[in-house]
C-alpha cells in the first residue's frame, strides 16, 4: 500500500500542475516514513515511474490529464507532512487522498468565468487600454473561458478548444468595435485572451528546468508553446479578414 499511496500522491500533484521536483520530493518522502530508504523517482508530465528498491518491484503510473488546481495541491502536500510527523497513519493517508482525488476543489463554473471576466477589463487598463471598452474586454473573457471549457469538454482536445476561445475573444471585440461600442480592437483583445494564457505552465517549464528536470521543463515549454500558437492562430484568423 506505501508504494500506491506515493503514487496516488504523485498523480494527483501532477495532474493539478504542481513542478516535477515537487512531486518527486512529495513521493520520496512519503516512502521513507515507511522504511523504503532505496526509494527513486522519476517524473514526466505523462508518467510517473516509482522505485521503492529491493525486494519490491517497480510501478509505473499514467498521467492522462493535466489542469491547474493549486488547492489539490496544497491538500496533497498536507497528506505528506501529516504522514511525515506520524499525525496520519499509511492507511488514513491513503483514504485522504481518495477522498482529494474524489473530491471537486474547483471553484464553480460561474465563479471562474466571473473571476475569468474581471482580470479581462483590469488587464485591459494595465494593458493602458480605455476605461470605456472594459465592457467589452469583460465580456470578451468571460466569452473565451466559456468556449474553452465547452469545446475541450466535446473533444478533449486543449489545443484546439484554446484556439475556438481565442477566435471567439477575437470576434466578441471585433463585434463591439464595429458596433461602436469598443474603440482600441487590440487592447480589447489583449485583455480578453488574458485569461489563456499559460502562465503557470511556463513558470512550471522553466522551475523544471532550473532544478535539472530538463525532459519535463522542455516538454511543458513545448506545451506552453503550442497554447500561445493556439491562441494567437485563433486571433490572427479573424484579424485576417
């Protein structure tokens, strides 16, 4: 059970976008609270393979799918310490990282696009666009976080379904310029695309590859690269015509 509960562990760190050196630490710790002192890890966005040494055998674990939910990984990080200090219990620890992975930390839909539509209009001004087309930046990005969750929803495709949400943050503010109620169509769509952005995924990228993670930092930049691809195609699709 030490051997699936430091992998549960691991998935559910990566699949909620924690850093490859913090999942392996995460993993390796908990292995050495039970007497697995040969412990070794190795962690890519798509697998984890986990060694706990002899007489074991090795495991390996696929990641199917990778989001950002800081709070899943914050609740998997206090499972660690809390089995590090002997407050948890193997198998209590276990049970609470089903009840994590069960468990929707999410905010609620309507909360995000709302949160999604607010950093649009403030990105906007940052962006030093004009207070009178945070309006359309507002609704812009609530638009896009739509799109982006149904379509990806449909298809289970990210790249695509962040290309559909910016074409539809394009067309929103090319709506509302043309209908004069927007003035700066760029600033508008700046700010509106905002919320697409890979931030974290980048960050992540180059963390990885500051700590020697060089497969996982290459291969989350490249994910980061083709999100901004996705992102800007969509964009320069309707700015085209």
């Amino acid at each position: 059970m030490a051997i699936d509960c430091c992998l549960l562990a691991g998935r559910l760190m990566m699949e909620a976008g924690a850093e490859t050196y913090r999942v392996e630490d995460t993993m390796e710790r908990m292995a050495r609270t039970q007497e697995l002192s040969a412990v070794e890890s190795f962690v890519t966005p798509t697998g984890i393979i986990l060694s706990p040494g002899s007489p074991y055998h090795t495991k390996l674990i696929r990641i199917r799918s990778r989001s950002t939910d800081l709070e899943k990984v914050a609740l998997v990080n206090g499972v660690s310490r809390k089995l590090s200090t002997n407050e948890y219990t193997l198998e209590e620890a276990y049970g609470r990282l089903l009840e994590i992975e069960r468990a929707n930390v999410m905010f609620p839909l309507w909360l995000q696009i709302l949160a999604a539509s607010i950093a649009s209009a403030c990105f906007l001004v940052l962006y030093e666009g004009i207070w009178s087309d945070m309006p359309a930046a507002f609704i812009a990005g609530g638009v896009g976080l739509i799109f982006v969750t149904i379509v990806h929803e449909l298809t289970k495709v990210k790249f695509f379904a962040e290309f559909i949400a910016a074409l539809s943050v394009a067309l929103v503010a090319y709506i509302f310029v043309h209908l004069n109620f927007g003035t700066d169509l760029d600033k508008i769509i700046i700010g509106g695309v905002m919320p697409l952005v890979p931030g974290l995924l980048i960050t992540n990228a180059v963390r990885d590859l500051m700590a020697g993670h060089f497969m996982s930092g290459l291969s989350k930049g490249a994910e980061a690269f083709l999100t901004a691809f996705a992102i800007g195609a969509g964009v320069a699709l309707v700015l085209s015509f």
